[in-house]
C-alpha cells in the first residue's frame, strides 16, 4: 500500500511539468500594442529590456 502511494507521487510529480507545458502550448496569445520606453537607455541596444520582453513573450503577448 505504502508503495503504490510513493509510486503516485512519483508518477504525479513527473508528469506534472509535461501537462504544464501542454496547458501553456494551447492557451491562445494575447494581442496587445506595448512600447517599451525607457529613456535611461542611450542607445539603440536592449540589453536592459531583456527582462521584460522574456516576461512578455512567457505570458504569450504578442
């Protein structure tokens, strides 16, 4: 009994980031107009917007 409990937390804990990732393939993009404006920046370069275009494109705006 003890085994068969273990073996379900085993199997659960393993297939859990596969259904995330299925979950996170079918949810359907967002469509929005972003402008990044950061005047700090004086050139052209968006090194210092890295952060923030990962987090926009993670949460599937487009």
């Amino acid at each position: 009994m003890k085994s068969r409990l273990i073996l379900w937390t085993l199997v659960f804990f393993l297939l859990t980031p596969a259904w995330m990732r299925l979950a996170w393939e079918f949810t359907p993009r967002k469509v929005m107009n972003l402008m990044i404006v950061d005047k700090t920046v004086l050139n052209s370069s968006s090194v210092k917007h890295r952060s923030v275009n990962w987090v926009l494109d993670h949460e599937k705006n487009v």
